[in-house]
C-alpha cells in the first residue's frame, strides 16, 4: 500500500470509524475461504459487537482467572513455605503439605494450559494443538453442522419426536376451545383479506379467463351436451319449460291482439280490400291464440311431440353427428373469443371478490360463523377420535419428513456457512465470555483436586516406604 493509501486509510478512519470497522471485519472473515457466501455486515457486527451483558459476563470471566490464578500464587506461596519448614526440621507435617501444594500447581498450571489453548496460544507460543477455536473455526461450524443433520434432521428422529407430541390431539383439544376457534377465524379472516387486497384484479381475471378458454378448447363440449339433452328429454324435465314458453305466449297474444293484427293487415297486398285484410288478420290472430291455448292445455299435443322428437334427433346429432359436432365447437370457439364474455368473466371475479371480502370482514357473517362452526366441530373430532388424530400426525409428520428430506443440506449449510462468515478473533472473546466463568471452575477444581492426588500419593508412598 502506497502512502497515499495510508493517508486515505486513516482520514476514513477519523471521520467514520464504524464504517471502516465495519469493513475491516467483513475483509477478515475468510475474504478468500473458497465458497465462503458474503454475510450481511449488520448480520456479522450482531455477531461480535459486544454487548451489554457480554461485557458483564466477560467482567465475571476476569474475577473467576483472578481467583483461579490467585488460588495457584497462594498454593505456589504455601509450596515454598512448607519447603522451607522441610527444610529447617519444622517436622513430618511439611513434607505432607509439600507435597499437596507442588502436585495443586501441576494441577492448576495443566488445567490453564487446557483452558487457555481452547481459545489462544498459551504465552504467545505456537504450540501445535493450541488456539482451538480460532484456528478450528470453520471445522467445528462443518462438525457442528453435520451433527445437527444426523441427531436433529434424520426422518426417523423428526418421526419420533413428532409421535411423542401427539399433534392431533392436543391440536384438537386447542381448537376445541371457543376462544381459539375464534382466534383461528379472525386470523384466517385476515389472511384472506389480506390476499384477495393482495392480488390484482386484472391478472385474477387473465388467469381465470386463460383457464376457462384453455380448459374449454381442450375438451368438446357436444357429446356431453347431446348426453345431458337425452337425459333432460327422457325424464321430462324440457316439459317445465315448454309450459312456461307457451303460458307466456298465451298471455302475451291475449295482451297484444290488436298489434298482431295490425301487423297482418300491414303484411298484406295493397290491392286487396281493406275489410279482407282486417278478415285475415283476425283469423290469423284467432288461429294462432287457438294453437298456443290447445299447446298449453293439452299435454298430448302434437307440436310437444314434434318437439321432443326434435330434440330427442338433435341430442342423438350432438353425439354422434360430425358436422353437428364440428359446429358446436365453432360456435363455443366465437362465444369465447368475444369480448363480453371476458367482461362476464371480469364483473364476475369482482363480484366474488367483493362478497368474500365483506363476508371475511363481518364476525356475523355466514361464511365466518360456518368456518368457526367447523373448527370447533374439527378440534372436538380430533380431541377423542384415535383415527383422526392419527391422520393429523401422519400429514404432519410427512410434511416435516418431506421438509426435513429435501432442505436439510440448505438447513445445515446456514449453520457451516454462518458460522465460517464469523471474524475468529472477536468470535473467540464472545464465546470466552459466554463460557470462561465455568471454565475457570477447571482450573479450580484442578487444583483441589491436585493437592488432593499429590496428598494421598505422598501419604502412600510414606506408608508403604514405612
């Protein structure tokens, strides 16, 4: 780096020291690590930006090395003292406490090399096997990673746990509550709004109007016309209808005699006498109410028979006739294409849309108090019937499989990867906080423990020497 670069280096460190801390730190997370993913830097500052309570705990970790290392000057001090007593004849008691306080300092000057190599080079001295986790860093994010996947992310372990809880039926007794059944409609209540707001309206109409004209051009439609036509025909039901279309007939040539014959009389010749027209055209009128009425009173009429035996032809012609057929399609090809059955399709998503969305709002509204209906009737289900909690937990335990099965490389990278984007040094004084207190215990404990050993090997050694 030139001076200019240092110039520029420490101007940027004046003026904005965080951001250039910032970029010091993502620079020494493994900036070469070969497949090393970029961290956010606010992801990597939560890391190792020390807290407030990391900053207490690493308080605490200073008192307990105090201790542990005052504990080791005084058994150090004692060591001297009882050597000197040894040594002046002060009496058999000094060669016992000797011997306690020299094996307490192997005890405790061993339990801080232990220590101390988990986290830095014991006196700066690159002793191999030292340094464990800043060095080790990235192995034990992989070993952490892949301890994860085969003791928390195996199918049979998710099984297990999954059909020790009992899903379905504490699930069931949940839902089964009134309250929580109210709960769960209000949530869903605003899920679906939420979505129907969501969603616009002019792509909703796209997908629905290119889903109707697809499913339409794929299948034929006359077959299953002509079947259902047969059917209609059979069993009579065309007769509503046609009483209905003859009744209005009926009452609308009774309501309209004199435009009728007006119209006839208009329709005939001009050198034909005007009496002769008016003669025709009452009896035209006559005539035509007097078909109508015998049509509408007399089922065995025989225009009813023409007609079924019409659409009966016509039914058998949908079926089977291929030139019927082939005009049918085209007809429903030219109806679908036209632009008011788009608008059709448009006014009806939006109609739709409106009444689900004011139905989701309303706490009163049928939809919401069939779907609270519903919840409850579920959870009391679930609640006692052994077959339906049986089928939740086997959706739910397939459902975590299936999870479990397909992302757990993509679950265990975020850990390995994580764990490789963390800067080792602030890593390693995060973790010392968190875990340094107890581990100063082993210093302790060590060197108890080796003035213990040291005693009772000293005292067998005199026994047996005796």
């Amino acid at each position: 780096m030139c001076a200019g670069d240092h110039e520029r280096v420490e101007w940027m460190e004046r003026t904005n020291p965080e951001e250039t801390g910032e970029r010091r730190l993502m620079e020494h997370a493994h900036p070469a690590a070969p497949g090393n993913r970029t961290v956010p830097a606010a992801a990597a500052r939560a890391m190792t930006t020390f807290s407030a309570a990391d900053e207490e705990k690493q308080r605490g970790v200073r008192r307990m090395k105090l201790t542990a290392t005052g504990l080791l000057l005084f058994v150090a001090l004692v060591y001297v003292l009882a050597k000197w007593a040894d040594n002046s004849g002060a009496g058999a008691w000094a060669g016992y406490v000797a011997a306690a306080s020299e094996a307490g300092m192997v005890g405790a000057l061993a339990d801080w090399f232990a220590v101390t190599a988990l986290f830095r080079h014991p006196l700066g001295l690159p002793i191999p096997h030292t340094a464990i986790i800043p060095t080790k860093k990235d192995q034990l994010g992989i070993s952490l990673g892949e301890f994860v996947g085969e003791n928390f992310l195996s199918r049979d372990v998710v099984r297990q746990r999954l059909r020790a809880v009992g899903i379905g039926s504490r699930l069931g007794a949940w839902l089964a509550e009134p309250e929580h059944a109210d709960r769960v409609t209000a949530e869903l209540s605003a899920a679906l709004r939420g979505a129907l707001t969501v969603l616009r309206d002019s792509d909703v109409q796209a997908v629905v109007g290119e889903a109707i004209t697809r499913r339409a051009d794929a299948q034929e439609i006359a077959p299953g016309i002509g079947k259902m036509l047969e059917k209609v025909v059979a069993d009579g039901g065309h007769n509503r209808v046609v009483d209905l279309i003859v009744t209005r007939a009926h009452d609308w040539l009774v309501w309209h005699d004199t435009e009728i014959m007006d119209a006839v009389q208009g329709g005939a010749p001009g050198w034909t006498p005007r009496f002769v027209d008016k003669k025709v055209g009452e009896r035209v009128y006559r005539e035509l109410l007097r078909f109508v009425t015998e049509m509408r009173d007399m089922p065995t009429h025989p225009a009813r028979g023409a007609l079924d035996r019409f659409l009966t032809d016509f039914a058998s012609d949908l079926q089977s006739d291929t030139d019927t057929r082939a005009r049918v399609e085209r007809l429903k090809g030219e109806v679908l294409g036209r632009g008011e059955v788009q608008d059709l399709i448009a006014s009806a998503w939006t109609a739709v849309r409106s009444m689900i969305v004011s139905a989701a709002e309303d706490e009163r509204s049928e939809l919401r108090l069939r779907v609270r209906a519903s919840l409850l009737s579920l959870g009391s289900r679930m609640a006692v019937d052994p077959k339906v909690q049986s089928k939740v937990d086997g959706w739910v335990e397939s459902a975590a499989v299936y999870v479990v099965s397909t992302y757990r490389k993509e679950i265990t990278s975020l850990i390995t990867d994580t764990v490789a984007s963390w800067d080792a040094e602030h890593t390693t004084r995060k973790i010392e906080a968190h875990i340094g207190r107890d581990l100063q215990f082993i210093r302790i404990n060590g060197t108890v423990v080796g003035s213990l050993a040291g005693l009772l090997i000293y005292v067998v050694t005199r026994v047996l020497g005796a």
